[in-house]
C-alpha cells in the first residue's frame, strides 16, 4: 500500500456507513448544528499557538471541499489534465477568515456542501467510477466523494476533542 493510499484510507475508515453520500449530508448538518452554536468570541479560539482557529477550519473544510469537488467534477468529465495538489497552511495563510463574521462562513459552508451533494447525487456508475491524476496520485471519481466525507468527519474530531 502506497503512502497515498494509506493517507485516503484513514479516512475511509472514519466513514459509519457504505452510504457515503447520506453521510455527507448528515456531517453537513450537524456541522451547520455545531457552528451555529458557536458565538462569535469563542470562534476566534485556537486550542494552541500556531492552531487554526474555529473561523479558520470552517474556511479550510470549504476550500478543501471545493478543491476535492472540482477534482471530481474534472475526472468525471473524462478530462485527462493531471491536477496539482495544495498546500493547506499555505492556503491557511491567506484565507482572512478571522476578519468575516462567523455567519457568512457558516453561509458558505452550507452553500458549497448543498453544490457537492447534488453534484455526487446525480453522477451515475460510470461517472463515479472515472479516475485521473490529482497530485501525482490516481483516485476515482467514488473515492474522492468518499475523502470530502472522510476528511470532514476528521475534522469534527478535531474539533470536538481540542476546541470543546
């Protein structure tokens, strides 16, 4: 097993159900849940110095949301590009989120993951089973739904065990 497919199976596994689509959309509600219970003050909370802040992880699971579904979209379409990969700190770095209020992040939020649902809703067998490059690494179409779902449930680990 490459370093890769370890990578994408830890989060995998995090995955409670094979219907991998109604948990997108349960840990897209319950993250609407978590947020909207947050004030503004206690959004602006890192556990630790150099940590992101509450805003600043809502702003990376959107981002990183969106990167995973234009990589889906792209191999879905039978479009060979080999894409690049990212650097979240470096996206991290710029993303302003601490200036926005928390409702507008919590806007976005809900905004991109009803897109991704429809998006991975409507694609059939043969579009989910697609497969192309994406950071040196090859993933089908079904497997980066499936790490949207993943990464996300990892990230409301994170938060409940570190910022709560």
């Amino acid at each position: 097993m490459t370093a890769f497919q370890k990578y994408i199976q830890t989060y995998l596994e995090i995955i409670p159900s094979e219907n991998w689509l109604e948990a997108m959309r349960i840990s897209g509600e319950k993250t609407l849940e978590l947020f909207q219970g947050i004030s503004e003050e206690k959004s602006n909370f890192a556990y630790a110095e150099g940590k992101w802040t509450l805003k600043e992880l809502l702003q990376h699971l959107i981002d990183a949301e969106r990167i995973f579904a234009y990589r889906a979209l792209t191999f879905a379409r039978k479009d060979r590009t080999e894409l690049p990969g990212w650097d979240e700190e470096e996206y991290a770095k710029n993303y302003c989120s601490n200036e926005r209020n928390l409702q507008s992040l919590i806007d976005e939020f809900d905004a991109v993951r009803k897109s991704t649902i429809l998006f991975f809703e409507n694609l059939n067998p043969e579009q989910l089973s697609q497969k192309g490059i994406a950071n040196g690494n090859e993933i089908s179409v079904e497997t980066i739904g499936k790490l949207i779902v993943g990464h996300h449930l990892h990230h409301l680990n994170v938060i409940r065990e570190r910022y709560f």
